[in-house]
C-alpha cells in the first residue's frame, strides 16, 4: 500500500471487462510529507475520488481482485481510500 495524489482521470471507451464499471485515475506516488516518490501510475478507483486528493493505493492483484469482487483481475492498482490527515508527530 502506498500513498499518491491523484492526478486526473482517464476516459477509455475499449477496455477489459474487469474494467467495465470502473473509473480510471492517474496518481502519482507521495511520501508522507508530500512530496513526489516515483513514477506516475493507472489505478482503478474503487472510492470516488476526484482531483488532488491525497489517496490510498494498493498495488497488488489478489488484494484488487479482492476490493473490486473480481476473481483473477486484470487490476494491479486501486485505490482504496481517501486520506484526511498524516500525523507524523505521534
């Protein structure tokens, strides 16, 4: 699971069936203070995201099959969850 700002939305009219229902976001991978950590990616987004957001992310098939009810997906990426805050005092 990683952190990503999510940075806009794909629009694909011919894809996988896994991906019938699903809505497409570019998120770019984050470090806990914000700042850019790697390449930007596609990501499935199971939480009605939108622009900006700071997000969630898992990058594993099993657990995206598993979030999106899907046996054996074509997903490698979703988002899972919306963040509201990082607290990195304790």
């Amino acid at each position: 699971m990683f952190l990503a700002r999510v940075l806009g939305s794909v629009t694909s009219t011919i894809k996988h069936s896994d991906y019938n229902s699903a809505k497409l976001m570019v998120v770019q991978p984050i470090t806990p203070d914000g700042k850019d950590d790697g390449a930007s990616a596609l990501a499935v987004d199971a939480t009605g995201v939108g622009r900006g957001e700071t997000v969630l992310v898992i990058r594993q098939g099993v657990a995206a099959g598993l979030v999106l009810n899907v046996e054996l997906p074509a997903v490698r990426s979703v988002i899972v969850g919306v963040v509201d805050d990082i607290d990195m005092k304790g």
